[in-house]
C-alpha cells in the first residue's frame, strides 16, 4: 500500500471517555466513535474504573469508527495500523496466568495512598527518588496505588506472595488484552507510559533496581518490558473483532501524545492540555531537566532515538471541575454550557474555587488540601461559581508557567492549547489574560488522538520523517490575545495564591481556638508552611550565636526565615519560649552507606514530642529536614511548643 492511501486507527483512552479515531495522511480524523464509562467512586477521595469496560469501551469505539469509515466508501484493509494513548498513572492489577484482572483499575486522581506517601517519605533513599524517575512522591504515581492494593486487597497480595501479579498502567492492560491476553502474553508498556510509575530509571529508561527495592517490589512482581512508543514489532497484533490482525505500532501516555499531536517536536515548545485534569509539557530535548520548583520530569516521546524529555505541570482537575458543576450541583445538562452559565455575570464576584478535589498537584504538591471555595456572599450566583471554576485551571497554568521559567530560564512566548474544556472561548480567554501572552487554539482539537496515531504512522511508513508532518492541522486555528494588563493579572492572581494558603490542612488534624489566640496562630502557621521556603534556614546555639550548620554540636534551636523576611510569627514561633520539649526526629542510616546518612527523616510526632536528630547534619539534611517540617501536622505540634528545640548528638 502506498503511503497516501493508508489511514491510521487511533484509540484515545482517557479518564472519563474513549474514542476510535482514524486519520488520513494529511493529519485528518474521517471517522471517529466515542462512549463513556463508568467513573466509580467507592468512598471520598476515591476515584476507580473497571478495567474490562475499558476494554470493551475500546472495541466498541473501534467497531462504530469503521463501520462509519465504511459508510463513507472506504476499505477496512486500508488501516495499515493502530496507535494508543491513554490516561496515565491509573493502575490495573491482573494475574499473570490466566490475565484476569484483581481489582478495579485505581484511577490517577485518586488519594486514597496518602498514609502510604507519608510514611515512604520518611523511609531511608525517599529524597533521592525524584532524581532518578523524575517524580515526587505523591498520591499521584502508580506506585503508591500499587501498594495500596498489596496492603488492602487479599487478592492482590495472594497472587503477590504465589509470584503471579502482573502490574500495568492502560497501555500495557489494553495492549495485552488486545492482543488476546494471557494467551499471547504481549506485556509491553511505551517508555513514556512506564516512566510515570516510579519504577523506571528517567535516564536509561529502564527499571531501576533502586526504585524497585524501594518499593519492595524487586523481583517479586510481572512488570512489563519497556519499548520505545513508535514501534513495528514490540506491540503485536490486535486479536479480534473488525481490525483482527492489524498490527498496534504507536503508543504514548496521553499528555505526550498530546506533544506529539501539537507537533512540538523542538525543545522550547509546549502544550496545554486541557481535558480531566490539565498538563503543561514543555520540551526540553535529549537530558531530563529535575525541577526545583514542584514540576515533574518526564518523557516526551521515544521514537527509537534518543529519547525527548519534556518538564510537566499536573493540574489535577480542569474539565472534571466542569463535570463537578454539570452531574454534581446540576447547573447544567451538558459542558459545553459551563462558557454560556460564566457569561450571565461579568466577573467572579469575588469568588475564588480550589478545585482541590484531590489535593493540589503541581506545582503546590498539597496533599492535605480539599476543594474549597472562598468568598461565598449573598450575592454569589451559579455563574460567579462557574467563572471561579473556569478560573482554577488558568490560575494554576499560571503557577505551573511561573514554575516553568525558573527551572528552564525561559519564558514563553505563546501557548498552545486543547483538549475539552480549551472548547470554552471565555476559558482560554481567562488564560490569555492571566499568563499576559497569546493563547493559540487550533481547528482540529483531537491533538491526543493524533499524536498516537503519528507514533504508529511513523513506524508503518505512513510518514517518514517530522518534515512531512509539518502541514498537518494547521490552518483556521484560534488566537486569544491578553486582554487585561500584567497588573491587574497579577492581583487576580494573589487572591488566587492566598486562597491556595488557605485551603491547606483541610485533612490535617482538626484543631479549635482558645483564649491563647491559637486560631490566629493555627493561620499562620499553614502560611508559613507556604511562604517560607526554609532555605534560609540558620542554627542558633542556646546563647544566641550564629553558626554555619555543619560547624556545631549540642543542643542548638533552628530559626526558620521566611523567604522575605517578613513575617514576624515565625520568629516568634521559634523564639518565644513555650513548652520547652522537643519534637523527636530519629535519623537513619541509609542502607547505601555514608554518602546518605541523615538524610531521611523518620518520625512519628503523633508519638512522641521530642525531636532529636543524630549524626552530623550539613546543610542539604537540614534542608531535607525542614520540607519535611513543612507539613501542616508538624507545624501544628509546634504551635503548641512555640520552640522548635533540636538536638544533636
Ligand atoms: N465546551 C466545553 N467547555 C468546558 N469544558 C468542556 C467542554 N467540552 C468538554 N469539556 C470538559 O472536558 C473534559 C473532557 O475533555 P477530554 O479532552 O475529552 O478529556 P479526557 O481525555 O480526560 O476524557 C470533560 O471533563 C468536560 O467537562
Ligand atoms: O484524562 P486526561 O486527558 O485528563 O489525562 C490524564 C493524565 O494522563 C493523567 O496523568
């Protein structure tokens, strides 16, 4: 088959619907077929889909895509191959014998590992983990949902324990099972798919024994083997139904594919995608880039080269809040009404919306927050809610984008944008407005879809290079210029920062005023969380001198400055007497050896009062310290004792 005459299949497996596109070699979708799923919400927080309606979801899009390709008068033989792309993270279990799913795939968004986070943030090895997978540890990867599942489903730890569970994201689930599961035993997953599990070496993309024994799960469990995303060979064959035989040759974790299909293929480009929740990649070329201020590293894409590395801004909810108005508070029948119900006001009315439903992702990293809407008046109506909802996302990019400039030391210069919610013109409106540079939307929204389809394309010889992609979708697009003056976005933008202060330590330990004036304190203390980066930190001996960190032993009082200086609690926190007790840290020697002694912290301040950290401390295990203290639960045992005390042995 000539290379014009071929169509591509595209399955686009995201959160909250599937659909079964296929492409012409001009980039263009002619027939598509799309359904949704059952979203399953056992408990708060909790957020799981059933792996096999995936599957059938997938061959029911697939068989409605041809058969309208058909009606048009095209042959099913011309689909040379298929590609997939799918929601990243979720997690599916199955038995490695007879292919049988465990349990109920345990969706990207939801929290329920969180006890699991705090307690591997205090295991030995656990800051240096980001630096190797390009992840924080989070609710948010597939490997705290793994865990969950082996404490908590008898199920999953039994065939754990007889050797025979096998662990996937969707790509490796629908690729398996595809091809006829246990049968033909096609277990593969794309590197950029593996390379969000916390498994997977960002470098060499392959597993790495150090993040598998972290886990404890080395040698214990069917991973599957990590190809590149475009590939002829390593995907197999799709087993039945209307496309029976033909190949799988593409596979990319949705947000690339989204990179791919905006054909931001040169470092310094970048998309947002706005679909269930929103994600901001930017490609930084051929080295990863570790971020420093809350993004994730990440593959782009992996054409069988050298890899492409992209920096990414998670925003966890971004069309599900749309949702949230739509089937939760019935404000209207069908998304695409949130733009119209925004527009019967002129403005939020003073309304901020967290849309934290899952705690904040990047590049905050609350996990203790939830969906919180402040400035609520009499005057509030449901199109201010529906603005401040529209408005969380912008926000947010806003944070990421910030972000985005100090780790790479550029700004950019025009975002491309889409995915669902980048339907709404006042949305991306919105955006335009608060990141003060141009928003460009094109015609054809369906870039996730088309970018898998490239992936398989590309290695069936459909295209042969990017240079022949270059023309694909993009006349007729949309611009939308910034509207409003840097100013005036960036005191939208400090009401935005203030209510994220506020919304901290919803789940954290409840905690009441009394006459001590510790509710004033309670507000601090979350703010200081916030504001105050500790990098600054000094050591205080008890008679008041200053000393370098790693100079002195004894008893010695940390003083936390804030980033600005400016907030006179937080001397007073650590300064004003109080209780006189400390909080107790034990540190412990990594099993490494000495190159991490005392870099991990582990404590249990619900326990016991008293911090003491043994070893010698320089100034990153102050620092890796002091992040931990961040955390709201810490800083409100320390409202009580008014001092932070440490002792060193
Ligand atoms: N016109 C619209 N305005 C605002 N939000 C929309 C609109 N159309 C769809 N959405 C939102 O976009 C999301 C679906 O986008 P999509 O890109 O298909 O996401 P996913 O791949 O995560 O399923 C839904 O959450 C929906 O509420
Ligand atoms: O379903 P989406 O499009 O919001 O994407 C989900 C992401 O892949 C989760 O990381």
């Amino acid at each position: 088959m000539q290379p014009s005459e071929m169509f591509v299949g595209s399955i686009d497996q995201g959160t909250t619907s599937t659909r079964f596109l296929i492409f012409n070699r001009d980039g263009e979708p002619v027939a598509s077929h799309q359904v949704e799923f059952g979203q399953i919400y056992p408990h708060p927080g909790w957020h799981e889909h059933d792996p096999l309606e995936l599957v059938s979801s997938v061959e029911t899009c697939i068989a409605g895509a041809v058969q309208t390709f058909e009606s048009l008068g095209h042959a099913r033989a011309s689909i040379a191959c298929v590609g997939i792309t799918n929601q990243r993270e979720t997690t599916v279990v199955w038995d490695h014998k007879t292919g049988e799913p465990l349990h109920n795939a345990i969706v990207w968004t939801d929290t329920r590992s969180q006890a699991i986070v705090s307690e591997l943030k205090a295991r030995p090895g656990a800051s240096h983990l980001q630096s190797l997978c390009g992840l924080p540890l989070s609710t948010y990867s597939s490997a705290t949902k793994l865990l969950w599942m082996l404490a908590h489903v008898p199920k999953v730890k039994e065939a754990f324990d007889r050797g025979t569970l096998a662990f996937g994201t969707v790509d490796a689930w629908l690729v398996y099972r595809l091809n006829g599961g246990a049968a033909a035993n096609v277990f593969v997953s794309d590197s950029t798919n593996a390379s969000r599990t916390m498994f997977v070496n960002l470098e060499k993309l392959q597993y790495d024994d150090a993040l598998l024994d972290f886990f404890g799960i080395k040698g214990k469990i069917h991973l599957p083997r990590i190809v590149p995303s475009s590939d002829p060979e390593a995907y197999g064959v799709i087993a039945s139904g209307v496309l029976a035989h033909v190949p799988i040759m593409g596979c990319l974790g949705d947000q690339s594919s989204a990179l791919v299909g905006q054909k931001g293929f040169s470092p310094g480009m970048a998309k947002n995608t706005y679909g269930t929740g929103c994600f901001l990649l930017y490609n930084v070329g051929e080295k990863p880039v570790i971020s420093k201020h809350g993004l994730l590293a990440t593959v782009a894409y992996d054409f069988g080269g050298k890899p492409v590395y992209a920096l990414e801004g998670s925003i966890a909810v971004a069309g599900s809040g749309v949702k949230f108005l739509q089937n939760n508070l019935s404000f209207f029948q069908d998304s695409e009404e949130v733009n119209d119900l925004a527009l019967t006001v002129e403005d939020n009315g003073g309304c901020v919306f967290v849309t934290a439903f899952s705690g904040l992702f990047a590049p905050y990293w609350i996990d203790d927050a939830k969906g919180t809407i402040f400035g609520i008046t009499q005057y509030t109506q449901k199109g201010h809610i529906a603005r401040a909802t529209l408005e969380a996302t912008c926000f947010q990019t806003k944070a990421i984008l910030d972000a985005m400039e100090k780790d790479s030391g550029k700004a950019l210069s025009e975002l491309a944008v889409d995915g669902g919610m980048s339907n709404s013109d006042l949305a991306m409106q919105t955006q335009a407005d608060l990141i003060s540079i141009p928003v460009y939307r094109p015609q054809m929204r369906e870039t996730t879809a088309l970018g898998a389809a490239i992936a398989a394309g590309l290695a069936v010889g459909m295209w042969r290079n990017f240079a022949e992609l270059r023309d694909i979708n993009r006349a007729g697009g949309a611009v939308f210029e910034p509207q409003i003056t840097r100013e005036e976005s960036a005191a939208n933008f400090g009401k935005w920062e203030k209510a994220v202060r506020m919304s901290r330590g919803w789940t954290g330990p409840d905690s009441s005023p009394n006459k001590d004036g510790d509710r004033n304190l309670d507000a601090e203390i979350k703010s200081i969380s916030h504001d105050t980066q500790f990098n600054n930190m000094t050591k205080t001996t008890t008679n008041g001198t200053t000393t370098a960190p790693n100079e002195s032993r004894g008893v010695g009082i940390l003083k936390a400055v804030p980033r600005q200086n400016t907030s006179p609690l937080v001397s007073e926190l650590v300064t004003s007497g109080g209780l006189g007790t400390t909080l107790k840290v034990k540190t412990r020697t990594a099993a490494n050896g000495d190159a991490d002694r005392n870099r991990d912290w582990d404590f249990s301040p619900a326990k016991t009062p008293l911090i003491s950290v043994s070893g010698d401390l320089d100034e990153a295990d102050e620092e890796d310290l002091f992040l931990e203290l961040r955390k709201v639960e810490i800083l409100q045992k320390l409202k009580k004792l008014r001092k932070l005390k440490l002792n060193y042995f």
